[in-house]
C-alpha cells in the first residue's frame, strides 16, 4: 500500500453494526450446515460404494473357497470300516 492510499473509513450506528454482524452470522451457520449436509450425503454414496465391492470381492472369494472346504470336510467325514476276515 502505497503512502497515498488512506484506508476508507465509514461512519455507522453501532446498532446497526450488531444487526449486520448477527445476520451475517446467521448466514455463516446456514452455510456450515449446508456444506455439512453435502459432505454427508457424498459420504454415505461413498460408503455404499465400498460396500458393494467388499461385498463382491468376498463373494467371488467364497465362491473359490467353499467348493474347496466342502471337499475337505467329506474326506475327513470319510469312516475307514476294517473288515475282519
């Protein structure tokens, strides 16, 4: 800023000032709620998004596992009968 520029100054009713600065604190709380509310619902979208593919991923998972473990657990349930002669 140069020597010759002066800061404006403006004369008001401190009445009026308060008025301002409480609506304008209103309007911040409006917009903090707001973009809350945005980021929520971004948030939410996101979550299902992962849900959908862990629950894919432990699907395709489960379906090369199971067949194997099914396997298993029928040669373990197999009963060896000895037959006396």
């Amino acid at each position: 800023m140069s020597n010759d520029e002066k800061i404006p100054q403006v004369m008001m009713d401190p009445k009026d000032f308060e008025e301002i600065k409480k609506r304008l604190d209103e309007l911040e709380k409006k917009v903090e709620n707001t973009n809350a509310e945005l980021f929520q619902i971004a948030g939410k979208k996101v979550g299902r998004d992962i849900g959908i593919l862990y629950g894919l991923v432990i699907g395709i998972i489960l379906s090369y596992i199971l067949p194997a473990l099914i396997k298993i657990v029928e040669l373990l349930s197999i009963k060896v009968q000895v037959v006396k002669p």
